[in-house]
C-alpha cells in the first residue's frame, strides 16, 4: 500500500513524533511504501489572507504535500487534541493544501460539491491528556468531527479510521511502551 503519513505536531519533541517514527518504520518493514512529512518542518503560511476568494501560491513544502496525497492510498494524520481541537497549524494546512479545485469542487449552482479526493482512505491518530470519556461527553468529539466529516469526508476520502490515546501525561513508561506496540501493529 503507498502511504503518506504527516505528523500535524507543531513542536520537534512528543510523544506524536514517537508515534510518527515507529508508524513509518513498521509500516515500511510490513512492504507498504512510506511517504511522509513533519509539519513543523515545513515552511509555509498557515493564514487564508483572503478566504477562498483567490488561491494563495503554494509553497514547495504544501506542493510536496499534495503530490503526496495524490500518491497515496492510505493518509495517515498524527496530532495531539489542543482545547478540544487540532493544533492552528494543522488546521492553517489543511485550509491552504486542501482548497477548491485540490480538495473539492463547489457547483456553481447549488450547495453540492465535487469531492476530488475520492479512492483514498485515512487514518486518523490523535493523543490527548483528557479522559476519553470526557472528550466524548463535554467536547462531544468535536476534533473527530471536524477531520473526519468536515475535511476528509468532504474531499472525498473514505473510509477515515480514528484512534485516540487518552491521559497522555498520565501514562507510564510502560504504558506508552503498550502505545507505541499498538502503532506498530497498526501500521501493519
């Protein structure tokens, strides 16, 4: 299988990068082709300067990036959940990567779409320090709603697996040595 996998974590060192490094690797030593990419490396402007109303010219990193998601089959996404939602800059990627006419189609008439990026599927991994039982109840999933149903769906990638690793700073060596197993038989 070709697999983009992006690590959405806007900082060098985490635990997200731990997961991102034992994903490529596991998922490279299973056969499957591995493309990836580290947000915090790229270089580009996170900010929609006038909405949709003019596409902004990419930078090479944003480039790259796209290419690698018309590569793949699989789009692997690793971030950590922050005030109940996505890191700014993952949110600022997917607002510039993703715009009309690379992610979707809007119709001229009508509120329909065309989702261009159908024949992918996603798997999306997220860490939070929150109880998933809390992130269910008070934030109602909101991240996973938005990833899933709001930008991947809607560009027409689907399936989108989630996982969530909950009360991160909590955990212990041993448990997030049982983490980083659970990545590796997941890139499988």
């Amino acid at each position: 299988m070709k697999i983009y996998v992006l690590l959405g974590h806007p900082t060098e060192d985490s635990l997200n990068k731990q997961i991102y490094q034992n994903y490529c690797e596991s998922a490279r030593n299973a056969g499957h082709e591995v493309r990836s990419q580290i947000l915090s490396e790229m270089k580009f402007d996170p900010i929609l300067w006038q909405g949709y109303k003019a596409i902004q010219t990419l930078e090479p990193d944003l480039l790259e990036a796209q290419q690698n998601i018309q590569w793949c089959e699989k789009w692997v996404i690793i971030y950590p959940m922050w005030w109940g939602a996505m890191p700014a800059l993952l949110k600022g990627f997917f607002d510039r990567a993703l715009h009309p006419g690379f992610g979707f189609k809007a119709h001229e008439k009508g509120a329909m779409w065309d989702k261009l990026l159908k024949g992918r599927q996603a798997h999306v991994i997220t860490t939070c320090d929150a109880p998933n039982f809390w992130v269910s109840i008070v934030y109602r999933n909101a991240d996973k709603f938005t990833i899933k149903k709001a930008i991947l769906e809607y560009c027409g990638i689907k399936p989108v697996k989630f996982t969530r690793f909950d009360r991160i700073k909590f955990k212990s060596e041993m448990e997030i040595k049982k983490v980083l197993d659970k990545i590796n038989s997941l890139a499988k």
